[in-house]
C-alpha cells in the first residue's frame, strides 16, 4: 500500500500551524537522532574496562590498551564518514524516509551485536558497521527536515534536532552509571543491548513518514539522477572543497576532544587513588554535565544564527570551542575543575555543530542534498580517524593533557576556514 501523498510545505508561524506530515518528519528525525546519541557514546564511556577485558588483562596502564581502543575508535569513526557518503548516496537516489529506515537497522543491530564480541577485532568491526548507519542517518535526517520544516525555523529547528543527540547522550551515561552500580563488576559488554531498541522504529516510519514533496517532484523533473560525482563539478564544487575543509577540521577537534577527554579524567581519577569500581560512575558525571552545557549551547548556537549568520555564528563558536580546549589543559587540572567548570565550557561550544543540521543541505541542489551533506560532514571522521590512532600510540608514553593542548590549535583552524563558508542555497533548483 502506498503512503499518503504530504501537503505542500506550509511557512508556518506558530506551532499549531504546522501539517501532520511536518510534525511526523520532525518527530522521526529527532528520535533517529536521539538513538544516534545513545549509540555513539556508549562505547566511550566503557572503553577502557571492556577493551581490558577483551584482551584479557587487568592492567589499565598496559600499552595494548590504548592502541587497541584507539584501532576501534578509528574504525568507528571511518564507517561513519563511508556511511554518510553511502547512505547520502541512497536517500537522494531512494528517498529520504526509505534510507532513513535502512540507516536505523544498520545501527541498531550492530550495536547490540557489540556485546557479543569475542575479542577486540569483532569489536571494531561491529562498531565500524554500526558507524555506517549512524553517518547515514544524520545526512538523511538533516534532508527530510530541512525538506518539509519552514525554512525560517532552521537555525531553532537544527538546535532542536541537534538536542536529539544529547538528550540520547544523556540517556546513555545514566545507563551506564546505573548499570555499573547494580552490575557486577565486568559487566560493561551489555551497555549495547540497548542498542536494538532503535529498531522499533523503522515499524513507525514506514507506515507515517512518506517521502518529502520536494524530493519526489525534483525526481519527475529530470530523466536522469545526477552522479556523486556532480559534487566536485561546476559552481558546486567550490561549495562541497570549503564546506568539506571546515568540517574536516571541526569534526577532528570535536571527536578528538570528546574521546580523549574521556580517558583523561580517568588518568586524572586512578592518579588520585580513586577505586576502579567509583571511576567509571564519576567520568558518566561529568560526560552528564558536557553533554547537558552542549543542549545550552545548541540554542545559544541557533540564536548568533538569527542575528549574524550562519557563517558568522560558526565561526564565533569555533573560536570558543578552542579557548576551551585550550584553557581546561594548559596547566594540570584537578577532576573537579575539569569536570564542574571547563568541560560544560566546552561542551557548550560544541553546540557549533548544530548549525551544520540545517545549514549544509539547502547549499546543494535537491538530488545531491544529501549526498552533499553526507559527504562533507561526515568526511572530517576519515581525519579525526587518523589522528585517533597516532594519539593512541602516543599517548601510553606521553600525556594526555598535552595531546589536548594540540586539539585546540585544530578548533581555531576550523574557526579561521569557517570564514570562507558559502552562503548562497540551492532552495529552488532541481538539480
């Protein structure tokens, strides 16, 4: 049976003006998004323990610790970037609400399958299928909004979008704090049960959310699609080389600052001769505490947007997110001063990333959006991929903190290439 044809996209002024196909759109993007943010996490807040495991050692300080984890947070981070150029690629040629679904599968049973992994190998290669349907999700979910939503609402509508993934953040450090207090000690494997749930649903979407208008009447206009390829030809080109570069550059110090924040409190709480069964429950705290500063931040985001730009408040928040960086590891910190003062600092900056939700599809034309979107947003995990594993060798024999120091030179060269950012959209053009 075919879904229902969706009314035309209404410039809406109030929320009750709003079509039940906006809100069904709305609805299913910001809970894709929210399951993206309780999956992504999870493995950080239980990297160190569940890697220990695995390579059946107890000794935290062993080198083949962190090489191994930072091997799977590379492999995560590269399926992410492959998956938002392979998913993008789908919703432009299959639909949005189409790939919207295969994207939630794909991560939601990989991540269930992660507890099942033997040895670190299967570990990665879980996570790194998993990643696939994570990048997918957020090119094809970014499209379906900035599709059917009223294009005066982006830069409130990109915050809420981006909240999804907090609040699914959230959502997985009390899981985790939960579980480690009432589990037995080892127990770190089944945090990724909860990752089926996702799974549900794709039952929801299929039968609510049709393909959005723009999309279906940009398909009848041509006779044939155009190719990835398109993206690196004409006046496009120039919009995918600096888009792609400022995310490269953001998205490297984000994930670097995210993942080895997290294995820097854990240096700081073990040297303090904090017992290893308190740390884990003290590091999902402070991650709370980020992660509730960055929905803050999301809004504070969206309101620079109203009144400079998007590419004005981009780069103000880019700045921002390095002089945090930069001040929370300058000098040694405490877990108190890290955790309770800088770190909500940071996490508020990283709201910048909201921005991207709806500023990057409406720049390409409708039949690349979201292969345009995937592609360069997801492209800065290839290089924050690489980086993870030099940090990784690095770091078992050098300091986490001083590594830090060098992710905030990467946040002001984000802020300084954000300022070539295009303006100019694609709203109109069918191809």
């Amino acid at each position: 049976m075919s879904s229902p044809q969706p009314a035309p996209v209404r410039e809406a002024t109030h929320l009750r003006e709003l079509t039940p196909h906006q809100w069904k759109s709305g609805i299913a993007a910001w809970l894709g998004w929210m399951f993206d943010g309780l999956e992504l996490h999870l493995y950080t807040l239980v990297a160190g323990p569940l890697v220990m495991q695995l390579l059946h050692t107890t000794d935290a300080a062993n080198p083949e610790v962190n090489e191994k984890k930072a091997y799977i947070q590379a492999a995560f981070l590269i399926g992410w970037a492959l998956g938002g150029a392979f998913f993008g690629r789908l919703g432009d040629l299959l639909g949005r609400s189409r790939a919207l679904m295969l994207t939630i599968l794909t991560y939601a049973l990989c991540t269930g399958l992660c507890s099942f992994a033997q040895t670190w190998w299967q570990l990665m290669i879980f996570r790194f299928i998993a990643a696939l349907g994570i990048g997918g999700e957020w090119a094809v979910g970014a499209s379906l909004l900035a599709e059917t939503w009223p294009k005066a609402w982006r830069p409130w509508m990109a915050a809420v979008l981006q909240t999804g993934v907090n609040v699914g953040v959230l959502a997985g450090a009390v899981f985790v704090g939960l579980l480690m207090a009432y589990m037995p000690e080892g127990s770190e494997r089944w945090v990724f049960l909860i990752g089926v749930l996702p799974a549900l649903l794709v039952f929801w979407i299929r039968k609510h959310v049709p393909e959005p208008a723009t999309w279906r009447q940009a398909g009848e206009t041509v006779e044939k699609k155009p190719g990835a390829i398109a993206l690196f030809q004409g006046s496009v080109r120039s919009t995918t080389l600096r888009t792609t570069l400022v995310c490269a550059l953001g998205l490297s110090a984000w994930w670097l600052y995210l993942f080895w924040q997290t294995q820097h409190l854990r240096t700081v709480l073990t040297a303090a001769k904090m017992p290893a069964a308190e740390v884990t429950g003290f590091v999902s705290a402070a991650f709370f505490a980020f992660n509730a500063a960055s929905v803050v931040g999301n809004f504070g985001a969206a309101w620079l947007a109203r009144r400079l730009g998007n590419r004005r408040a981009i780069v103000l928040m880019f700045v921002g997110l390095g002089v945090a960086i930069f001040g929370a590891y300058v000098v040694p910190r405490d877990f108190g001063a890290l955790a309770w003062a800088w770190l909500p600092v940071g996490g508020f900056f990283g709201g910048v990333f909201g921005l991207f939700t709806m500023y990057l599809p409406p720049l390409f034309p409708t039949l690349l959006r979201t292969t345009g979107a995937g592609f360069c947003y997801n492209i800065g995990r290839i290089a924050a991929a690489v980086a993870s594993i030099v940090f990784g060798l690095v770091a078992p024999v050098g300091d986490f903190r001083q590594a830090l120091l060098w992710v905030s030179t990467l946040a002001a060269a984000a802020a300084l290439a954000s300022w070539w950012l295009p303006e100019r959209t694609h709203e109109n053009e069918a191809t």
